[in-house]
C-alpha cells in the first residue's frame, strides 16, 4: 500500500507520532510545529493503513473553523469525502448526540439552544420571580456560576449552601434549571453536561459509542475543561485508540474553565500513552521563534519546552508607539497599504490582533476611510443581531411553542400593543401555575384575565404564531423564513422606518433567507432522517453564532481577539494595544496565575506570525469611553531588544540629542503657554524631560517630550500640564 502521500509531508517525529501503534498518544509540542497537520494525517493514517472505518473516528477541535478545516484535508488526503466520520467541536458532537437522543437525554425534540444573550436574560428573569437584587447579585456573576458549575459537571444538589449569599447563588441556578427544562432549552455548557449524564444514564447507548468511536483525536487539548475531560473518559475506555494533541504553552481559557491539568490527567488515567514530542518549527522565522521563546521563558510553571527552526532568519520585529490609539490604527493600514503595493502581499496576509473585541472599531474606522475591505472574527456576529434574532425567535416559537425566551421577546415585536404590564401579568400566572408563558396566555385569553384590550391585542399574537404554523407547514425551509419575515410584521415595520439602519436591518433579514436557502443547499444533514430542517437549521444558527462569519477567505484583512486566532496562522501579525492594563489585562496583573495566562496569550498571539510581526502600543488610549495613559506593557521588554527595531513616528526626532536637522519635520510651538524646543520640562508621572516637537494646532496640538525615565512621547498639549524647570 502506498501511503508516501501520508509520510512524506512529514519530519521523522512527525511521522513517528503520525504511525503511532493503536492505543494511546500524546503529542506535547509547542506553537507551529505541526501537530494539526500530525492529527489530520494519522485520522488519514486509521482508514488508510489500520482499515478503520471513517464512520469509527471522531476528531474534536476547538472552533467550528478548525473543524470545517480539518474535514477538508481529512477528505483530500482520503480522496474522498470523509463520509461518517465525525468531525466537530466539543459542543457541536455533543449536541448531535442530544438531538439523535433526545428522548434519552430528557429534551423535547426540537429543543433549542439558548445563547448567551438569552442566558442571561432567563437568569434575569428568574432573579425577578425570586425577588432577589440584581445589585448584590450581579446578572453575569450569576450566569458565570451557572456556567462555572456546569463546566464542572455539578448540577445544584452537588453544591454547598451553607454560606448564605452563595446559598442564593445555587437557589437561582435551581431555579432557572427548572425553567430551561420547563421550555425546553439548552445553553452551552449543558450541551455537555447533558450528553455526559444522558450516556452515563444508559448504559447500552454508552455502549453502542465505545464501541463505534474506537479512534478518539482531540487538538487543542490544553484547553478542555473539566466536563470536556469527563466526556472523553466517558467515551474513551481502555479499547479506544486515543490521539492527543496539545501545549500547555498556549493554554488561555483557564479564565472559563479550562483546565490544563488534563494534559497531566490524561497520562495518570492512560497510563500506557506514548509520548511524542515536536520541536521543529515550521510556521515562523527565527527572529519570530526567538521571540516568542524568549517571551514564554518569564513563565514559571511549564511543562519546558524548546522550539527550534532552520528557516530564514527574517526581519526584525517591529515595534512602534503609537500616541494613541488612532495614530495606532492609521500606522497598521497605512503599513498594510504599503506592503501590499510594494511587497507583493495580499490582504488577506495580514491579522490584525487584540486582546479586547472593543479594540476592533477603531481599525475598523481606519480601514473603511482606506477603502481596505476587512472581516472581523468575534464580536457581532451575523446571528446575534438583533433583527435576526427577532426573526429566529419566530421560527423557534414555531417549533416549540413552549420556548418562553423567544415568545417574550417577540410577543411584542413588532409593536402591537402589549405593554409591559400585560406580559408582567402573563409571567406571572406562568410562575404561579407553573406552565409556560405561551399557556398561561392562551388561559388568560380564554379565561378572562385581561381587560379587553390587552386580551384582543394577545389573542392576536396566539393567532399570528398558529397562522405562521400553518402557512408554513409544507414549505421549503427558506420559504418558511420569508414567510415570518413578512407576516409576523418584523419587515413591514423596518420598511415603514425608512432610515438608513432600517435598510440595514433589511438587508440583514434578506439574508437570513439566503443563509437559509443556503443551508437548504449545503448544511450538513442532521443524521436524525425525521428531524426537519427548520430545527436542524435554528440550530445551526445558535451554533454558528458562537464564532466567526467563518466563510471563504476572501481577500480581506483579518480582526479577531487573540483568543479567537488559536490555531491559525498568518503571513503579517500586527499585535495592537501592548500596554500595561489592557495587555496584560488589569484584573490580571496581581495574580501570578493570570498574568501567566496573559502572557499565554501574547506567545499564542507572537506564534500565528509566519513573517513578520509588527508590535504596537499607544500612550493615550480611549477605551469604553475614557481617556487612558498606558505605558508599555511589560510583554514588549520581554521580546530580546536585538530582535526588535522601533520604528519612528512621523514627526520624531532622534533621541536624546536635540539635533533638529534637515529633514526632520518639526513644527512650531502651538499657541501661548508652549514651551521653546529644548526647554526642560516636568510632567507629574513622567517625571522630567526636553520638549522635542509639536504637532497639529489648536485643541488637538500634541507636544512631545523626551523623558529621561520614560522616554518619548507624544502628549496632548492642553492636558499634559507640563511646568517648565
Ligand atoms: P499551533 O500550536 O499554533 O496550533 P500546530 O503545532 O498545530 O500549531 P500546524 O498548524 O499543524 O502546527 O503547522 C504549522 C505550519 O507548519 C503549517 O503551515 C503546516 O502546514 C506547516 N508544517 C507542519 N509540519 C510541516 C512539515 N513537516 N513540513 C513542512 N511544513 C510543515
Ligand atoms: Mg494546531
């Protein structure tokens, strides 16, 4: 048997890990050096030289992109398709356990997954019903318990209340467990939890997996999480041939459970796994290597690791300081623009990362005025609008009448007068009869609880949503979104609006019926044969909206948070916003666990650069509406200063000498008060420096001074309160 298409693309190592024998694995290795491509080869490897059948192998990655990645090359390096094999996020693999058992599992059959906005607005209504005060108990405090626990495998009787206020923590988490049953709602972490009870439940469906999954690979293993952990001892017993990839390098979703101790676990529960080790970098050049080793090397607690490359050893690492935040951005486009004139390189080559999704706006804004088509991964996303939520929420109140988050937000969406008060009434009789809202409406209808109005104005909506099921009964799945769309109101509302976010609007919910159509077309068909589409399809949705647009790459700049770049890799990296409160983040920077993480995720962000990489932070910043002045995050003196090569700003002069030569574009002082070029100058946190330059005029004029302790920069003139010494 030929499989030289297997091997060849691979170094010894690889290869060793790649033929590893039957039973358990684990390649520990550090950033780009091949440990996707290793997993995607030996899933090749199973079918190709152990004759294992594709439909006997589930694969596990971290995002849907990966995933969608990953089944692509299993399917070129197979030569087809790789039909039945099961390929997909955590989540993703167990809600399509849910769904072919949902009978086992304990769900209705078109149960529904709520996302994170729904979460919390469930949790919220549940505080109401308890009377408990959103100001002691925060809502996302809540919603992270719930979720902590969760994560955790500890439903509520697991829990402790013998301390009062965490006593009401675990009363809400009852509470809204009660209600997510009682409509017959999932949110993310119970995906998991749920499937991991359901095969613990039953033991032949237990059974019938082990015996199908005989090969279990997971990549990205450094970031499961307790529940995740729990699942693959489930699955995986000591018959099943395991394949673990991961880095405890790149571990940064501590902050949401993940723990990396599963790394060690894993090896103390298989005790026969074979370690395979990868050092060779194939992803970066050296200067970027020799960074990012430099960099992890602060980290205390590490399993130790060395990366090595023979590649080019490239060009310096670029760091520039911006003055603030939207100098920060025009530097990146303009280099961006620049490049891809005179470089040759394309724009989708270029990342741009950050540690806060608030960041992205700013380079969105320089993007736009540049003409620079972008896309940004993260932040809000397609299927989180709230236009489109309105219009899943009908499709879903379709589905399953009882999906008391969706009713209540579209009971009166649009506007058909049901006030507040009325719905107040509704959730009530709900709460004290312990039905759901569509229920106790339809009694409140029928019953006389309402005044006249009120009881003509719900009946209406009752009627709407019976109509839509009927109307909709025997359509094709895009037929039945734009069947919603015009006769729940939601388009003719927006049409009568006008304004230009109305047409925004519009476009979007036009859409939703081609995703739909779309789907129709090319989603993956639910296993379930009797499963419809519309189901299939709303989850899709609530699935897809947990990341990125993630369609064809066309040629676009990339935004995305760090976190959600794991695994990816890009020509030009550009790491905006390096300062001390922002990178590393300030509810970080005191406790040594998580400034580690922090640091985690700046060698993740160093590692997706192939290269170049270019550092940027600002001396001002307006963030979440405040001015901030960061100096420069301590992840920047960790990169080897021979390595690195500052890139002057436009108007800078060299330091510390005050040689305002030909060349240098410096201009005048701004205005009365400015001191002379060369006068010393004291500043309350930058201590004592020389006025080097200005720049702009008026309210914006800028000033900058070399400080003797904190070097350059740029202030702006009005605000800086400089005393001449
Ligand atoms: P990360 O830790 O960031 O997830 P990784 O260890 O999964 O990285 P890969 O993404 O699999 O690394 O590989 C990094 C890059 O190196 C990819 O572009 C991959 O195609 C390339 N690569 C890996 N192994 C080889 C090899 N033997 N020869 C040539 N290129 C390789
Ligand atoms: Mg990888």
């Amino acid at each position: 048997m030929d499989v030289s298409d297997l091997i060849d693309p691979l170094n010894e190592a690889q290869r060793e890990a790649v033929g590893a024998p039957l039973g358990h694995a684990l390649v520990l290795a550090g950033a780009g050096s091949g440990k996707t491509r290793v997993l995607t080869h030996r899933a090749a490897w199973l079918v190709r030289v152990h004759d294992a059948s594709p439909w006997s192998i589930l694969a596990v990655t971290f995002t849907n992109k990966a995933a969608a990645e990953m089944r692509g090359r299993i399917g070129e390096l197979l030569g087809v398709a790789g039909g039945g094999m099961w390929v997909g996020t955590f989540h993703g693999i167990a809600h399509r356990l849910l769904r072919l058992h949902h009978d086992e599992a304990g769900l209705p059959r078109g149960f529904q997954i709520l996302d994170s906005e729904d979460q919390r607005r469930l949790v919220k209504r549940v505080m109401r019903d308890l009377q408990i005060d959103d100001k002691r108990y925060p809502v996302r405090q809540l919603q992270g318990f719930i979720n902590g626990r969760k994560d955790e495998g500890l439903r509520p009787d697991a829990l402790d209340r013998s301390d009062p206020y965490a006593g009401r923590m675990v009363e809400v988490y009852e509470a809204y467990e009660a209600a997510s049953r009682a409509a017959g709602v999932v949110d993310f972490a119970e995906l998991l939890l749920r499937c991991c009870e359901m095969l613990s439940a039953h033991p032949d469906l237990l059974g019938h997996y082990r015996r199908r999954f005989r090969h279990v690979l997971i990549d990205e293993f450094q970031d499961t999480n307790g529940i995740q952990y729990q699942w693959l001892r489930l699955l995986a017993t000591d018959e099943t041939d395991t394949f673990v990839v991961g880095d405890d390098d790149q571990s940064i979703y501590g902050w949401r459970g993940a723990r990396v101790e599963n790394l060690k676990h894993y090896q103390r529960d298989y005790p026969d796994a074979v370690v395979y080790r990868l050092e060779r970098n194939y992803r970066s050049t050296q200067t970027i290597l020799g960074a990012a080793n430099a960099l992890i090397a602060n980290n205390a607690d590490r399993l130790g690791k060395e990366l090595w490359t023979d590649g080019a050893k490239g060009e310096p690492i670029a760091l520039y300081a911006a003055f603030n935040e939207q100098d920060e951005a025009r530097f990146v486009v303009e280099r961006i623009k620049q490049m891809c004139e005179s470089e040759g390189y394309a724009r989708r080559d270029f990342a741009i990362l950050y540690r806060s999704n608030a960041q992205s706006r700013t380079f969105e804004e320089a993007l736009i005025g540049r003409g620079t088509p972008y896309r940004v991964y993260g932040g809000l996303r397609f299927f989180e609008r709230a236009e489109i939520k309105d219009a899943l929420a009908y499709l879903r109140l379709l589905t399953n009448r009882h999906d008391d988050a969706s009713l209540e937000r579209v009971i009166n969406t649009p506007a058909r007068g049901i006030g507040a008060k009325t719905v107040e009434n509704i959730r009530l009789a709900a709460r004290d009869q312990g039905r759901s809202l569509w229920d106790a409406a339809r009694a409140m209808v029928d019953g006389r609880g309402l005044s006249g109005r009120a009881a003509r104005a719900v009946s209406g909506f009752l009627e709407l949503i019976e109509t839509l099921a009927d109307q909709t009964h025997d359509q094709a799945l895009p037929d039945q979104v734009d069947t919603v769309l015009a006769t729940s109101g939601l388009r003719g509302a927006l049409e009568q609006e006008g304004s230009d976010r109305a047409r925004d609007r519009l476009e979007n919910l036009d859409e939703l019926v081609s995703a739909a159509r779309t789907y129709e077309q090319e989603g993956e068909r639910p296993e379930d044969e009797d499963m419809d589409l519309l189901t299939a399809f709303l989850a899709h949705a609530a699935l897809e909206a947990g990341e990125g647009q993630g369609d064809a790459w066309d040629d676009c700049v990339q935004l995305m948070t760090l976190h959600s770049a794991k695994g990816l890799e890009f020509p030009v990296v550009f790491l905006a916003g390096l300062e001390e409160g922002l990178f590393p983040h300030r509810m970080s920077v005191d406790e040594p666990g998580r400034l580690e993480e922090e640091r985690r995720l700046a060698y993740v962000g160093v590692t997706r650069a192939r290269e170049r990489l270019f550092v940027t932070h600002a001396e001002r910043r307006r963030l979440h509406g405040r001015d901030e002045y960061g100096i420069a995050s301590r992840f920047v003196s960790e990169l080897p200063g021979e390595l690195v090569d500052e890139v002057r700003a436009r108007f800078s002069v060299s330091r510390p000498s005050l040689a305002v030569g030909a060349g240098t574009r410096v201009a005048e002082p701004a205005g009365d008060g400015a001191f002379p070029l060369g006068q010393r100058v004291s500043h309350q946190k930058f201590g004592e420096g020389t006025v080097l330059g200005y720049e702009g005029s008026g309210a914006g004029a800028r000033v900058q001074v070399n400080f003797d302790d904190a070097g350059t920069k740029w202030l702006v003139a009005a605000y800086a309160n400089l005393q001449a010494c």
